[in-house]
C-alpha cells in the first residue's frame, strides 16, 4: 500500500514510563493498574489489566505517577525484554514503568488498534544499536515512519487484523486447554503428588529405571550434518523439538558419547542443571542421538513405571518444589547431580492405572498436534496480511 509517511511523533506522543514506586505505593483492586516489563507476555497472551498490582489515586500523587490513557501502545525500550517485541494496546487507563516506552496516538490522525499492529509489523527490536545492552532511544521511536491512509482504512485495516489475531489467540487459547486437562487428569487418576492421599507406594526413582545416566561432559565440536547432538535448548516441559534448532557432531564423537548414554525412544530426558532445570518430556525419535550432560537419561522399568507418568510427575510444579527444597539445598549452583536424581521420591500407582493414564494423554496429544497445525496456519495468515497492510 503506498500511502503517506509520516514520523510517528507527528501523529503521536511518545514517552516513557516512571521508576516503580516501593511496595507501600500499591493496592489491591483500588486505583490503575501499574505495568512492569516482565507483565508484557502475559498481557501479549491474554492476561487482563485488572489482575495486576494497582496504585489509587492518592499514593500516585505522592509519587507523582502520570496517567497513561486507554489506547496508547507500549513495549520494552531497554534490558532483554526491548528484543522481544511484546506490544500491547492499553484497554484502560494505567501506569507504567520507565521501561516501558509508549506510543499515544493522537486520534483525530492515527487509529490505537492500527498503530498497534503496525508497531508488531515494524519490530521497534530494529532498533536497538548495542545487542549487549538494549536499549531502544525516544529519539528513534519518534522518527518511526507509520504510513497513513485515511482514518476510515486504517480503522477497516485493523478490523482485518483484529478478526486474524483472534483466531490466533483462540487457537493458543485451546492449546493452553489441553495442557491443563493433561494436568488435570493427573491430579484426577493420582491425587496430589505431594499430599498422596491415595496412599501409594513411595519408592526411589533408581528402584524404577533400568539406568539413569547423563550425557557428555567434553561438548564436541559442532558440524554442519552429522549425528543430532540434543542439549538442554531442545527440551522443554513434555517435548524434545530437535528440529527447530538442530546442532550435529561427527560420528566419531557421537559413537564415544553413545556408547555410555543410549536414549532409545520412550526414554526420559530431564534436565539437571541450568537455568531450565527440573523440566522433563518423553524421547518421541526413533534416531539415535548424542547428549551432553546438562542433560540426564531416564530409562524406566516398564513393568514397574510408565514414561509418561514418570515425565508428568518430574513436571508436576510442587514435585519441582519439593526436590528443589530436599535435594538442591544449600547449593551455590542450580544442578541436580546424578546420585540426587536416583534418590528421588517418587510415589508408585499401579502399573495398569500409569498404562491407563498414558493411552488418554496420547490421545490428547493428537489433538495438541492438529490445533498446532491450526496454530501454524493461523500465525501464517496473520503474518502475510501484516506484510500485505504495511510493507
């Protein structure tokens, strides 16, 4: 669409939140909302604004905090959130961090719903000149140039947007459902897992598996094909995705590594150290593949433990908890060693009702699998028709 250019500052104000004030400041359920960097992703995914902390009237006074109005447009100008692209378009009046960069468009030029989406096309992230600190200068968001059709097309534009955007969200939203009937049916068929009311047996996870082992301590050197070579980046809670970031090494250093640590499929991988410790998910790969240690190999008895109860489980957040209290206390480092994870406490169903738990979660994992597609064709169309509006 070749329409008129114009800086954004022309059609807009642009500035910047406050420093937070201390926690006296806020109240519950009594003033404006006050938004931080970090609430942008659950904003972004749906979170209401009346969830978060608010400040009344009389402590944003003391603390001379000025109004953001309903409407304006924000996202993270400095720190590691500026290169994630979270814009959000205020449905209420709020404060706001100093973080935080707003655009507030002047409405008898610039629509707040269009300038919203052309922000998330243009990816204020461009911006930053310095990857090591980001940080996104006023200056440049100002001289941003927006295109400008007339008021009614930007407002028919975003009508377009809005009707894609919400069959993505839907679709996100549906996935987010089947995750927690997954957890759901969990708690429905075992109880609480630290509570266990249901008074099953309490055994040693090294009593379950037929071997718990880790991967390589040397990583080797990379290559460009090769044997896959998974790492903690691959997994994450229920879902090893090797392809969406795929390394390789050679055979030869695969064969070594193999040799000591042999995921097969339906095996365990759990992460033992790093900043995603704790996360669990079932080996679905029929190839071989080479680890490196910051992951450990679960191989669990089949007779005695299913590997998708055993994954649930490890995910269970108060079973996280629980061995981060018991089994990680006192430790400089976020790591569980391999003498720790063969010790963990874990409470034992009846094999036949972990079998019974499994065949349901399969089939709830078919239906992840085909809103995943709906996702993928969903975020297509948005992106296109972004493209198709602004370039």
């Amino acid at each position: 669409m070749n329409w008129e250019k114009v800086w954004l500052n022309e059609v807009s104000e642009v500035s910047a939140g406050q420093s937070a004030p201390k926690d006296p400041c806020f109240t519950i359920n009594d003033g404006l909302p006050f938004i931080r960097a970090g609430h942008l992703l659950e904003l972004t995914n749906g979170k209401d604004l009346s969830e978060l902390p608010t400040i009344n009237e009389v402590n944003a006074k003391a603390c001379r905090l000025k109004i953001l109005k309903k409407g304006s447009v924000i996202f993270a100008k400095s720190g590691m959130s500026a290169t994630l692209n979270r814009i959000y378009k205020l449905e209420e009046d709020s404060f706001y961090v100093s973080h935080l960069a707003s655009v507030t468009p002047n409405l008898n030029f610039l629509d707040s719903a269009y300038c919203s989406y052309f922000l998330f096309y243009f990816n204020p992230s461009q911006l930053i000149k310095d990857s090591a600190y980001p940080s996104i200068g006023l200056s440049d968001i100002s001289k941003i140039e927006i295109p400008l059709p007339p008021l009614p097309i930007q407002k028919q534009i975003a009508e377009i947007l809005d009707k894609t955007d919400v069959l993505r969200k839907k679709d996100l939203a549906l996935l987010k459902h089947y995750d927690a009937l997954a957890q759901s049916l969990f708690i429905d068929m075992f109880g609480d897992p630290v509570r266990n009311e249901k008074g099953w047996n309490n055994e040693e996870l090294k009593k379950l598996c037929l071997k718990i082992t880790d991967g390589t301590h040397f990583s080797p050197p990379n290559h460009l094909s090769g044997r896959p070579y998974i790492t903690a980046k691959h997994v994450r809670k229920n879902l090893v995705d090797f392809y969406s970031n795929p390394t390789f090494i050679s055979e030869e250093d695969h064969l070594g590594i193999y040799s000591r640590c042999n995921p097969k499929k339906d095996d365990v991988l759990y992460i033992k150290d790093g900043a995603t410790t704790g996360v669990a998910a079932v080996n679905n790969y029929e190839f071989e593949f080479s680890m490196l240690s910051s992951l450990a190999l679960i191989k669990p008895n089949l007779q005695l433990i299913n590997e998708q109860y055993l994954c649930y489980w490890l995910n269970n957040e108060y079973v996280k908890e629980n061995y981060i209290r018991n089994y990680m206390a006192g430790a400089a480092i976020r790591r569980f060693t391999l003498a720790k994870i063969n010790k963990f406490k874990i409470l034992a169903p009846p094999i036949a009702l972990q079998n019974q738990f499994a065949v349901q979660i399969k089939n709830i994992e078919l239906q992840k699998e085909k809103v995943k597609a709906q996702i993928k064709a969903s975020e297509n169309l948005f992106q296109a028709l972004l493209q198709k509006m602004f370039r």
